[in-house]
C-alpha cells in the first residue's frame, strides 16, 4: 500500500467517527442519541467505508 492508501484509511476510520460523535446527539429525537450510540454508529458507518475501500484496493490492484 501506497502512503495516500493509508492517509485515505485513516481519514476513513476517523472523520465519519467524529462528525457522528459532533452531529448526531444534536438532532431532536426522543429519547435522544447519547454521546456513547453517537460514536457507536460513527465507528459502524467507518468499518464499512474502510471496507469498501480494502476490497476495492485487493480486487482492482
């Protein structure tokens, strides 16, 4: 793997985690999202991006 291969899966395993974490427990919903489920699906929607990506690089390399 490249460096930009890495800088792409580590801004994948991340931003998604953070912008959840910042967003979502702001939304107005009863009961609300707590700061714990924010980062829980944060990491969710994080494992499948870099998934896509991991497969995309072993089937088109």
């Amino acid at each position: 793997m490249r460096f930009f291969d890495f800088f792409a899966l580590s801004v994948l395993a991340i931003v998604p985690i953070l912008w959840c974490r910042s967003r979502l427990p702001q939304i107005n919903r009863n009961p609300p999202i707590t700061d714990a489920q924010a980062v829980r699906i944060g990491a969710l929607i994080s494992a499948i991006l870099c998934a896509v990506y991991i497969y995309r690089y072993v089937v088109y390399r």
